[in-house]
C-alpha cells in the first residue's frame, strides 16, 4: 500500500484549511500544527507536540516531523512543497 503523500493532496488540505471559520486568525505557528494534525492518520490523541519545532504523529512511514527552516506558511508553494519533501522521507531507523 502506498503511503506517500502526494502534492495535489497536500494543496488540497492546505486550500481546506485556509477556508475554515476562524483559521485565518490563528497564528503562523498553530496553522502549521493544524496542517499537520490533519495529515495525522489515526487517534487524535497520538498527534503530539514534542518541543514548538517538532511533532509526532503518525504520516506514513514518517512519524515525527521536524519544524526548523520551514517556509513561511503563506507561501503556498514554497511550504507544500517543504512538507512533501518531509512527509515523504523514508524512515532511517525504526
């Protein structure tokens, strides 16, 4: 089964995100954080915050996501982009 996370989705989310009631009033930091506790497959009690530049979840084979030089969130592309490149890493241990 594949488990990649492909660009057309992820715009997709992004573009659901951004016309949710109130998203637009949340802060860059908790966009990001929804962003990717929508991608979360699984229990909303495994999306874990770690430290404010790291989450844990489950993304596939990726299971945590570091949050250091990400693009701005507004930068739609330059951001959709970033998160494929790290959702779709391949796990280097287990």
């Amino acid at each position: 089964m594949n488990k990649k996370f492909e660009l057309h989705v992820l715009s997709q989310i992004y573009d659901f995100l951004i016309e949710r009631e109130g998203f637009t009033a949340l802060n860059l930091h908790f966009k990001v954080m929804e962003f990717f506790r929508e991608l979360h497959v699984g229990d909303k009690r495994d999306f874990v915050i770690l430290a404010p530049n790291k989450v844990s979840g489950n993304f596939g084979e990726v299971t945590h996501i570091h949050l250091l030089n990400i693009p701005h969130f507004h930068e739609k592309d330059k951001f959709i982009h970033w998160a494929h490149k790290a959702l779709n890493r391949q796990a280097s241990h287990l």
